[in-house]
C-alpha cells in the first residue's frame, strides 16, 4: 500500500495529515499559551475557525515554498507554476 496513491484535490492524503499535526501542534501551543486576559470567554467555534484558517495558510505557504525551490508537484503544475 502505497500512502502517495490516494489523493484529495489532486494532493496526498499523506501531505494532508503530515500538514494537519503540524499545523494541530502550533495551533495547540499557540491557543492554550496565549497571552490574553480572558481566555474563558472563547470558543469551540472560534478554535475550530481559526484552526482551518492555520491548516489554509500553511498549504498555500507550502505551495508558495515549492514555487521558490523549483519542487515540482501536480498542485503546482495546476496553478501554473511549472511552466
């Protein structure tokens, strides 16, 4: 079994949950670490949100890392950027 076969928009399902811990640990260290007063008042929701807001980021900062180091993938051919 090969985990690079199965694919979601073109990606590895394997990227998606490499990117996914990674970006569940700094969101993690960043919510429960921040420097507020009320932190009670937040909520599930807006864990939720800006955890997807995070995931988001970081798969576009990812594309735009392989844009500047030549790394070829399907993704980028996509957007354009392996002409």
């Amino acid at each position: 079994m090969n985990l690079r076969d199965y694919r979601i928009l073109n990606l590895a399902v394997i990227d998606y949950v490499v990117t996914f811990v990674f970006v569940l640990i700094l969101h993690s260290y960043m919510w429960f670490y921040a420097d507020i007063s009320n932190k009670t008042k937040r909520t599930y929701l807006q864990y939720i949100i800006s955890l997807l807001y995070i995931f988001i980021s970081i798969l576009g900062l990812a594309t735009i890392l392989h844009f500047f180091f030549g790394i070829k993938s399907v993704f980028s051919k996509y957007l354009g950027f392996n002409d």
